[in-house]
C-alpha cells in the first residue's frame, strides 16, 4: 500500500484532516478517501506516522467516510490495536466504531507520559466549536495556585480539592517547587508529596480526581476524572481448605468495564461473586491476574483512586439513630475539606436519592429502601466515579427493588460506573452488562442481559432457568465458560473490549497512605455525634445511669443494719460491710462494662467503611473514650450520692469518705469502660478473621 506521511503545518486544510500531538510534537493528515488506516506498518497503513512512535501500533485505527465525516474503527478491522483508541477512557471497538465529528478528541494509550491524542477536523462540517477537556497555563516568573478557589490559577471544582490545595512557583533555578497546602494530598508520579516537592521534568501530578501534566514550562489538566473503567485481566484466586488443598474462588476472569455502564454480578450461591467485588474494590488480593482502573494497576496505586471509590455494603453503613440529614452532615465533615459548601453539597446529595422531604426523619422511622439510599447518599458525598453495591436490593420488596434499580441506573447514566452484587433478576435488565458466574467462580457469561437468554438458550426469557442451568454442577459451569470463551460474545463483548495496563506499571511505587484529616478535627466530629447518638437513645442512657443507684437501694432495703460502716467494732457487722462493699463494686463493675461493651462491635460496618476513608484510630477511640468518661461521671454522681444518702460514713483521717468514695467509684467505671472496649474490639476482631473483605480494608489503613 502506498502511504502518505504525516507532515507539519501551520495553516488548517481545507477538507477534513487530522491532528495527532506526541508530547508536543504535531502531525497533520488530510482524509481523502473512503478508506484510511492509520500505523506505523507501510504495508497495512496509508496514513503513515514515524517509527518511533511505538505507543502506535502496526495498524491503529481505520477511517470509514460515512456522509461528510469518517467512522473511527480500532484495529485493522479484525484484531484490535494493542494501546487502543479512547473516548473518555471508553475504548473504541473493532466492530461497532465511533462517529466522528469536527473537534473530537481521541486518545491513543492511557499513560498520560506517552499517549497520543488525535483530532479531527471536517472544516465541509463544523458543527459546534470543539470544547477540549484540556486546560492549559503556563508557568512562568510567578505562582500558580490550584483548587477550588474562582481566583485559582487552575480552578479545578470537586468536592474534595481544598480551595486553596497547592502551589507551584519557581525555585530560583529555572525549575519548580510545588506546596502541599491540602489535608487531602498531592500525588506527583504516583507518589504522595510531602509538604514541598521540586518538581520533576516532565511530572504527572494528582490532585483530587483531576489529572495535571508539567512538561517544561507547561502545566496542563489531562483529566478532569469524570469517567472511570475498568480492566479485568486472567483473575485468579486460590484458598487453602481446612484439607490443606487449594481451592478456586475466582478462575481466570477476563472482562472490561467501561465508564458510565451499570453492571451486575450474579450467579448462584458461592459462586465467587462478592469476592470478585472485593478484588475489584483492591482489597482482597488475587493469586493472579490484574485489575486496571484507567490504565493504572489498582492494587498498587488505591491510594490515588481512593476518594473515587465509593462501596456500599449489604449491612447499613449508617446510625439509626441520628436524621438523614444529620447522618449526611457528619459524613460530609469527616470526609471533605473544611472549606467546601457543605450544605449544597448535601443539599445536591438529598436531591440525587430523592430523599429531601425525608431529611429530618430519623432512619430508625425509614424503610429499608430508604435507608439503604442514605447509605448511598453517604458515598456520594465525594462524588464518587466507581461505585461498588453489595445487595443494595436484599430484603426489599418488589417494589422497592424496582425504584432502586431504577436509582441505580440514574446514577450510571449520569457518567458513573456502577456494580453490584444481586441475586435479585427481576429488574436485571436495567444493567448494561452482567457478569453470570458459574460454580468454581467461572465466567460464564458476560454481556447485554437480554443476549443471555440466546446464548444460554433458554426459551422462558427467565433469569432463574440461567441460575438452575448453571447450579446443575461444576461439570456444566465448566462447559458454559469454556463455550463462552470460543463465542463471539467473548469476542464482541470482552475481547474487544479490554486494554492492558502492563506499559504503565514499569515505574509505578505504592504511594503511601493519604494523610488524614487532624486528630482534633476528627475528634471534635466523632465526639458531637457520638453524644448526639447516646442522648438519642434514652432507654439505654437512662438504665445505664439508674441501674446501679437502684440496685444499691434494692440491697439498701434488704439489709438489717443500714449503718455497717460505723459503729463499735464487730465480726458480723464487718463481714455486712464487705459485703455491702462488694455489691458497690459490683454495681460499678457492671455499669461500665455494660455500657461499653457493645460500642465498636455495634457500629462494625460503619467503622469499617470510615476506617477504608479516612478515619484515625486514636480519633475514633478518644471520642468514645471522651464520651465515656463524662458518662462515668455522671454515673459517678448518682452512685455517690444514693450511698451517702442511704448510708452513714465512716470518719477517716487519711481522706475524706466521700473523696475516696468518688474517686474509687469512677476509676472503676473507667476502667470497666476501657476492658468493655477492649473486649469490644477483640469481638470485632474474630469478625474481621471472619470477613475477609473487613480484614483486608483494616489492614490496608
């Protein structure tokens, strides 16, 4: 084939063209025929591009003029191209294409260091003026500030940017230095930035979802992180049974995930579906295989797609006593930065779960739909982009099911991409795709739910004949996966679809943990909603401080000498006066343990999913701790006082009885509140062994 190179020019071509930029370096090509393919291979390409730009391959992409535009094919028609092309992180397929139009924009690769970006221009049909994601300054003599503030250099909007996150300014030494301004953090190629940074050349910086690219005296967004995919590439996971022999929950799934689709998972019980949740969420780990998200190796770099990630779980992840707005409230301030609108946010938030006239509603007083939209609520705070849901729709009625599926669906239509686990098929057609497991954790299926019913050939267009099909036997979910993989509906729907990431991973370190919000600032928060939630529950708040003052009159009552501190001496009248000693300490022993021992294990699921956050260990603690402690002097108070009251006191000339009466009661309460929670915590303790989705988050943090 004889091709044409591209060549460099200042002055746009009269007929449709396009536009490829390699790191700052521009090539045109005029489109002038039906057909073009554009490669570094002579022998397949006419559009010819140098062979040094080996992000492009042999045979990239074909150009199909349909009308006055073209159509943008992957591949040379048959295979895909090995960097793929990408819309918004949405890959372009072999068969179906892409319609061009005048100002579109096309990535070739997802590294942003090495891709390309191709333009395309119909000068015949404009259409509308292109509007480019990418925002460009340049850096000059002065400082550039970024986030959120309108008078930023580079305003980048989200809520968890600070308004005034960072810095760059020039070093003195015609380089420059950026300034971590932010509790959220800055990434710069990967890696967390401590206060102040010299800046690479070039450098990949992260702030917040948005993407910025420094290349000499240029800082340009290359992603506002609007659209997220995944990849799911030859994922393996083996277990050792209580035999000693090697168990397969995951067996070499491979599919993608494009940005704004809806998918469910289903398949039998046991079938691997919740821990094929868990490896995509990056926190269970995998015998083999990989997960991308855009082009990057989630395992290693969670951190940076952290604040993106919002997960769900089948327990409620809220407390029941505490409003919907309140609830809202303290996440809000757990989770962003200070400065941002938090009411408008929220505001936005109640509107999106349809649950403004219902703000001030206890979620104790909520359906289980409702609160199970609060939940979500709580996760899109941040504006999530990838949103894991694990049983969204478990124990709701049909209708119920219906509106959440259709909430669901609201969500990915709005760019977000959307999972969950479901057993429930009654409104699984809402799903862009779905992933049928199989016994073995075999995927047996993965595509549009209604090409099930023909791939699976099953007549009754009925979900549930897929599920018995498939529980038939391990024999039979083999037999379908492996059906599967030789269809054309691996082909069309995987095959075509999947990018590798491997070209990103060579220099990529685990960035540390992202810093969390200030010990103080936490503390304050958990403190007020702690004691929020301990005012709201009176039943529990009042036996915790009336129990132990009745029980000392109860044996106040019963005894026949209710002086047995004071008097002549006397064996009997001392052995009461043990005795009336030990009910006291009892009463105590009891009162604080009683009132502590349920608090971490109670709000497990809550704890966790904060925990994943940002939430600190010694903020949380101090907060029940603080909490607490001023319980137990209450506690202190009524104890005391029913004593003195009901008793007369012994004289004594090291302290006064009252004082060592206090003093001993509250550093007993406080030490049975501090063995409650401990105990507490080593409930959740075998929980976590118990779950290891649990383990896996707490150990990540």
């Amino acid at each position: 084939m004889t091709g044409k190179f591209g060549v460099k020019r200042s002055n746009p071509s009269p007929r449709p063209y396009l536009e490829l930029n390699n790191q700052g370096e521009i090539l045109h090509f005029d489109l002038t025929q039906n057909q073009h393919i554009l490669g570094r291979d002579r022998q397949f390409a006419d559009l010819i591009v140098p062979e040094d730009w080996r992000v492009v391959s042999s045979a990239q992409g074909i150009f199909r003029r349909v009308g006055q535009d073209y159509l943008l094919f992957d591949g040379n028609g048959i295979e895909p191209s090995t960097n793929g092309l990408f819309l918004n992180h949405t890959r372009i397929t072999v068969d179906s294409g892409y319609s061009l139009y005048s100002g579109i924009e096309i990535k070739i690769g997802q590294n942003p260091k090495n891709l390309i970006r191709l333009r395309y221009f119909n000068p015949e049909n404009p259409g509308a003026p292109p509007l480019f994601l990418n925002q460009s300054i340049g850096l000059g003599d002065t400082a550039i500030l970024l986030g959120r503030d309108p008078e930023a250099d580079l305003r980048l909007d989200a809520p968890l940017v600070s308004r005034r996150h960072g810095v760059i300014q020039p070093d003195g030494h015609g380089g420059y230095v950026l300034r971590d301004l932010s509790k959220s953090g800055i990434f710069v190629n990967r890696k967390r930035v401590p206060q102040l940074l010299r800046l690479p050349d070039p450098a990949l910086i992260r702030i917040g979802p948005f993407t910025l690219l420094r290349r000499d005296r240029t800082l340009e967004m290359i992603d506002s992180g609007n659209q997220i995919r995944l990849d799911v590439q030859r994922l393996l996971r083996l277990v050792k049974d209580r035999g000693g022999r090697s168990k397969v929950l995951l067996n070499d799934l491979s599919f993608a995930i494009e940005p704004g689709q809806f998918v469910g998972f289903v398949g039998g019980s046991g079938a691997g579906k919740s821990t094929l949740m868990r490896t995509l969420l990056g926190i269970s780990p995998v015998t083999k295989g990989k997960v991308y998200i855009n082009g990057d190796n989630l395992s290693r770099n969670f951190p940076l797609y952290r604040s993106q990630i919002g997960y769900v779980p089948q327990d409620d992840i809220i407390h029941s006593h505490l409003t919907v707005l309140e609830v809202l409230t303290y996440g809000a301030r757990l989770r962003l930065p200070p400065e941002s609108e938090i009411e408008d946010i929220i505001q936005k938030t109640l509107f999106e779960i349809e649950m403004l006239d219902r703000q001030d509603i206890l979620v104790k007083d909520l359906s289980g739909g409702q609160r199970k939209r609060v939940s979500i609520g709580v996760e899109l705070l941040t504006d999530p982009k990838l949103f894991f849901l694990d049983e969204p729709t478990s124990g709701l009625d049909p209708g119920l099911d219906k509106k959440m599926m259709q909430l669901l669906r609201k969500l990915a239509d709005q760019g977000r991409t959307v999972i969950l686990v479901t057993h429930a098929t009654a409104n699984i057609k809402q799903c862009d795709r779905i992933v049928f497991l199989g016994r073995g954790g075999r995927l047996c299926y993965f595509g549009p739910p209604v090409k099930a019913f023909e791939f699976f050939q099953i007549e009754s267009q009925d979900f549930a004949d897929i599920y018995n099909l498939l529980e038939t036997g391990e024999a039979i979910a083999q037999s379908w996966a492996t059906q599967f993989q030789r269809s054309g509906d691996f082909q069309r729907y995987v095959a075509n679809h999947l990018s590798i990431g491997e070209q990103l991973q060579a220099t990529t370190l685990t960035p540390p943990v992202p810093k969390q919000a200030s010990f103080r600032e936490q503390l304050v928060i958990l403190s007020q909603r702690y004691f929020k939630l301990t005012r709201r529950d009176p039943v529990n708040l009042g036996l915790s401080l009336l129990t132990a003052p009745l029980g000392i009159l109860l044996i106040w009552l019963a005894i026949p000498n209710r002086d047995p501190f004071v008097g002549e001496p006397d064996l009997a009248l001392a052995s009461l006066a043990k005795q009336v000693l030990f009910v006291f300490t009892c009463a105590a022993l009891w009162v604080g343990l009683s009132s502590s021992l349920q608090e971490i294990i109670q709000e497990s699921a809550i704890y966790l999913r904060e925990r994943l956050v940002n939430l600190g260990i010694i903020s949380y603690l101090g907060s029940k701790i603080g909490i607490l402690s001023g319980l137990a002097g209450l506690q202190t108070l009524f104890i005391t006082l029913v004593i003195l009251v009901g008793f007369k006191w012994p004289e004594s000339p090291l302290m006064a009885w009252p004082l060592g009466l206090g003093m001993t009661t509250v550093l007993t309460l406080l030490s049975c509140m501090g063995l409650g929670l401990m105990i507490s915590a080593a409930g959740q303790l075998r929980r976590l062994q118990a779950e290891p989705v649990s383990a896996a988050a707490h150990h990540r943090r």
